[in-house]
C-alpha cells in the first residue's frame, strides 16, 4: 500500500527522482515496545535496563527522535553520530560512547556532557586517568571495553570477539585478565564494563556465552575490590535479522530469555544493564523504492536496469552471499507485479560490472516503468550512502497509515505489496530530503574549482 501511495504522490518520479526510501513508522515503534518489554520481562523489579540505539545503523535525525520517543537512547561511536544525537534531543545520560580511536577532545567532551564512555584500551585508560581528578568520581559513567574472544560468527566483518579482534582488551592474552583487574582496584571511578560480540552472523548462544563471560569478570572485579564497584554491565552488540521473510527472527523475548538462562545473576537487579541494538530495531521497517529504467538481455540473461545499486546497497553489492536482499516487484503504478516468473538479474546504476542487487532472481518480468522494491532495508542501507559515481542520496520518507487500512494485516507495511481499505491513507512525512546536484558539486568542492590552478 505504501508503495503504491510513494509512486501516487510522487515520491519516486521518471525524471528528478527515479530512488525513494520508505520507513514503516508504526514498525518502529511496536520494535522498540518489543524490546522494552522482552527485558523487562526478565529483570528484577526496579532493575536499571538503558536501551541505546547504535546511531550508525540509521545515522538520521527524526529516527533518533522517534526512538527517543520510545525510550530508547544513542550508543555512538564518533563526534558526528553524537552530535545527531544531541540534534535529536536524546539525553546526554541516555548516551553512550563506543569508538577504538575517541580523540582527548572526544574524551573530555563526554566526561564534560555527563555522557557515559568505554574505553577501549589501556592507552586510552591512560589517557582518561589525565582527565579525571585523582581519588575522586568520574563526572560521567566510564567503563572499560573487553574481547572475551569467544570466536567467530558466520560472517566475519560483523564478528567483533575474535582472537585478534580490534576492540577491546583481549581478555585472554597473557597477562590481559590480571591488567583488568589491577586497573579497576586502581580507579575507583571505573564503574561499568563493556563487551559486543558482534551482531549479523552471530548466534544468539554465542552472544550469550559473551554477556556470561562479562558478568564472572564483573563479579571477579567486585569480589577483589571488596565492594560493588562495577554496578552496570554494557551488553553490546546486536541481534541478527533474517534477510529471508517478514518473519522477525529471532526476537528480543527469545534473546532475553536465554540471556536470564545462561547468566540468572545478570537479572537480580545488582547489576544495571545498557544494551546496543541496532539494524534489529529498523531493519524490517524499511524499503528502498526504485524504478526500472531499462529491461535488456545478455547472454540470455534478462537484467533489469534500475536506480538502486551500490550506492544505497554497497553490502549486498559487494559481499552478495553475506547480505542478500528480498527484492519484491511492482508495476509501473505501484501495485504488485504479476505475471509468470523469469530468472533475472536486478542492477543499479553505478558504471561496474558488479552492481547488481539480485542475481539469477525468480520474479514477475520486470519492465521499463516498473518498480522494484529492496525489503528489510531500514538499517544501514539508504542511511549510510556511498558517493560512487556521484549519485545522489535518495530521500528518506516516514509513512503512517491511518483510516481502515491501519495495522500490519491490512498491508501497511511498504514492502507487503498488499492493498489496504478504501478509506485507508498513507501519509508521508520528510526524514532527509534527496540530495540535490548543487548539494553534490558543493561537497566535492565546487567553492574551490580554481584553487589548484591558482597554487
């Protein structure tokens, strides 16, 4: 219904703008209530649980706010994601700073913003123990990051506790275990302790061994500073999506339940507990829309020409069998797409072989004027473009459904293709306006066209 409305109200037109992107505002709210409500079915009553949303899944404003809305806060990992942060009014105490490179600027700037941090290695502890007065509190909550290093997942980018991971202190390194305990019985104001095992890839026993390693080191710190020092545990790390139906699995209930399963003493209520989801939360809510430019053939093979390639799907593109797409098919109005089904390849538009969105894909004969449809694309894809080729960013759309057509049974979801009520309607509101021309030659210094003629 959505997409039909999108190419109704001229969201995606012929000319000006052939790439739209579409979010599912209702999905992300009942998301986030999801969440809320699988961890609060497993703490301890009155137990402090923080959800922060990782900004980069979806580095947008009006998300954050929505999400803020929600209760969920912002784990960021560079000064721009926490400066979207602030823009969209999240707290500085619903804040949270990950990031292996954090500048002395950075650091100080969250102790000053009440904004709470993990460092990542001991340089940087070193670094903290410059900023923080001696034998007193730290102004902001600080914690340590640790690699528990309990392997890798099926796609080893997203594995963030390998043996030889970048982050965090690599707990079984000689040596490494003693120098965490040591650092904490040194700095009192070492409060929190951070682990992310990493998301996309990971099953969810191996998260959990992750946050059951955390949990004995932070009851091994506490028992040899002989007090509770460590009162949070910063549960990084996110859930995978399946990429393969609407079917939201696993679910944050499942997660939590097997969380309070393989460490109970993480739910009586000693410990505070922040979490970091991330593409979970937005990935089903989203759909990138594009139209068919073309329909052509090449050694047999149809291939349909389209604006949606690596520069709003650079994964998929380049790294196909990690992170394939649904691609759902849609008629020049915005309807379903029928008819009988031809293997086909989906491409974009960049000047590469390579870009290709779907390959050797059954779906309904895709012609010039058509629509595809790139499903489960909230996260990570229209959010964080990538400048080949110069294309422009596609705008970014929040749609509600109100009227008889509202609810997920009536098809309100963009990707569904399903037809709402008659006196349903979908109603559009700007989250980014699509990138213009002029945005694109002044970000690749158009101010400055003679500066290397005049040197």
């Amino acid at each position: 219904m959505a997409v039909r409305a999108a190419v109704e109200q001229g969201l995606v037109t012929e000319d000006r703008h052939p790439i739209a992107a579409l979010l599912d505002v209702q999905a992300i709210r009942e998301a986030a209530g999801a969440l809320r409500a699988a961890f609060d079915g497993v703490s301890a009553l009155g137990q402090s649980v923080q959800h922060t949303f990782a900004v980069k899944a979806a580095s947008l404003v009006p998300v954050l706010r929505l999400l803020a809305d929600e209760g969920i806060g912002a784990e960021v990992a560079s000064p721009g994601e926490l400066a979207l942060a602030r823009a969209a009014g999240v707290p500085a105490g619903q804040t949270v700073l990950d990031s292996p490179a954090k500048t002395v600027s950075e650091l100080r700037e969250a102790l000053v913003l009440g904004i709470a941090l993990n460092a990542d290695n001991p340089e940087e502890l070193a670094r903290l123990d410059g900023l923080i007065t001696p034998g007193g509190p730290a102004p902001s909550p600080v914690g340590l990051r640790v690699n528990p290093q309990i392997g890798e997942g099926a796609i080893g980018a997203m594995s963030t506790a390998t043996a030889t991971s970048k982050f965090g202190v690599a707990l079984h390194d000689p040596g490494a275990r003693e120098w965490v305990v040591r650092a904490y019985r040194e700095r009192p104001w070492l409060t929190r302790l951070h682990s992310h095992v990493g998301s996309q890839g990971m099953p969810l026993e191996l998260m959990a061994e992750g946050a059951r390693a955390t949990y004995e080191l932070a009851e091994e710190i506490n028992a040899a500073t002989g007090r509770r020092q460590i009162d949070t545990l910063d549960l990084g790390g996110g859930l995978p999506v399946n990429f393969g139906s609407d079917e939201m699995t696993p679910s944050f209930d499942e997660y939590a339940r097997l969380l309070a399963a393989t460490v109970p003493g993480l739910f009586d209520g000693r410990y505070g507990i922040v979490t970091e989801f991330g593409r979970a939360l937005l990935a089903k809510a989203g759909t990138v829309l594009a139209r068919v430019e073309y329909a052509k053939s090449a050694g047999g093979r149809p291939i349909a020409v389209t604006h949606a390639g690596a520069q709003i799907a650079v994964r998929t593109v380049f790294t196909p069998d990690a992170w394939p797409l649904r691609v759902a098919a849609y008629d020049a109005g915005g309807g379903p797409k029928h008819g009988d089904e031809a293997a086909q390849d989906v491409a974009g538009p960049c000047c590469f072989a390579g870009d290709l969105v779907a390959r050797d894909r059954m779906l309904p004969r895709l012609e010039a004027g058509d629509h595809v449809g790139l499903l489960d694309t909230g996260a990570y894809y229209f959010s964080n473009p990538f400048g080949y080729n110069s294309l422009p960013w596609p705008g970014v759309y929040g749609f509600t459904v109100s009227g008889g057509g509202q609810g997920p049974e009536s098809g309100s979801g963009a990707g569904s293709g399903r037809a709402g009520t008659a006196d349903s309607a979908v109603n559009f509101a700007p989250v980014r306006e699509p990138q213009s021309l002029a945005d694109i030659v002044e970000g690749s210094g158009g101010a400055h066209r003679d500066a290397l003629r005049d040197a």
